[in-house]
C-alpha cells in the first residue's frame, strides 16, 4: 500500500527563487518503521495485522505501507529577458511501515513467515523505486526550463509547476496501476497471504 503527498505544490512560488543552487540532484531520505504483531499460527499472524498495522482509509489496516513525500527546490535565473532553470534539487522523503512478528514460532511458520515478508518487502520496494523513477522524470523535464519572462519570471515557474504535477499525476497511475495488479484477486498479495495461513 501507498500514501503519497507532494508538498512542494504549495509553497513551490517560494521555492523557486533566486537563491544560490544547493547540493545538486535528488535527495533521497528514507525510514523504516515496524510494529509488533504475534501469534502461533498464520491466521493469526494476518489477524494480528489487519487490527494493528497502518492505516489506510478510515476504518482498514494495510499490511505494510510506503509512504512519501516530494519537495522541489528550484534555482532560477534571468539573463537577457530569460528566465531559465539552472537547477532542479528534489526531495524524496520515503517511509517503509513493516509488520514485526515479535512471538515464538515453530520452524514452519518461521519458514512461512521469511517468505511471506520477502514477499511483502519487494511490494513496498517497488513503489519505492517508482517514486524515485519520478523524482528523475520530474528532474530531466525542468532542468533547463526556459523563457522569455518578466521579472519575477512567472510564466517559468509556472511552467515548472505545470510539468511537475502532470508527471506526479503520471507516476501516481503507475503506483495505482501497480497495486491494482497486486491487490487483484488471485493476485500477488492474495497468494501471499494464503501461503502464511497455510497449514504445514
């Protein structure tokens, strides 16, 4: 599961300014949460989750969750009647949500539960990695954005703005592509969790 937000949106008028370019690239900054779930069998493991991991929507619990959010800091310059992009620095903050199974088990569940996590850590990742594939669509597209402009150079950072969200709304699909797949019955996670019930 996934949960992202762009926070540079808002503030991007403030973001794009003037100032000396920082450290050049994306940045990407990523934690790791778990939470403790227990129990002696596979069904009970799934129970366990579904009442404690993180939440998603109102009332359902995700197994795992990859959240994250995006920040842009643009340094734009004017030369000539020019506004250009000389530098697009992006943020990607990631954070992994993972199950922690903290009870004894008997070696068949343990078998079971290596699988299973192996499992639901290469889901996560690849949303981790889809993100990072649109922190470098985003970057490649405005890096050298440039156009005649007045002097606060509107029509560039309204461009830059344009073009970030259209590939957010892109890479978005993606994710949601990813995990409709994944979620679908018979799918992916569904064939996860019935080998962890399953009784051997």
């Amino acid at each position: 599961m996934r949960l992202a937000v762009l926070t540079c949106l808002a503030a991007i008028g403030a973001l794009c300014g003037f100032a000396p370019a920082a450290s050049a690239g994306t940045k990407l900054l990523v934690e790791t949460r778990t939470y403790d779930i227990a129990g002696a069998t596979g069904a009970s493991l799934v129970v366990a989750m579904d009442r404690k991991g993180p939440k998603h929507g109102l009332t359902t619990h995700a197994i795992a969750l990859t959240a994250y959010t995006v920040d842009w800091d643009l340094d734009v310059s004017r030369d000539g009647g020019v506004c250009r992009v000389r530098q697009a620095d992006g943020t990607l903050d990631l954070t992994y949500t993972f199950p922690r199974m903290v009870s004894a088990a008997t070696p068949a569940l343990q078998k079971r539960w290596k699988r299973f996590f192996a499992g639901v850590l290469a889901h996560e990742h690849t949303h981790g990695r889809i993100a990072r594939k649109m922190m470098q669509a985003t970057e490649k597209s405005i890096t050298g954005l440039e156009f005649a402009d007045n002097w606060f150079c509107t029509r560039t950072h309204h461009e830059a703005r344009r073009r970030i969200k259209a590939i957010y709304a892109e890479y978005e699909a993606k994710q949601n592509d990813f995990d409709a797949r994944e979620h679908r019955d018979g799918g992916h996670v569904e064939h996860l969790v019935d080998a962890l019930m399953r009784r051997r």
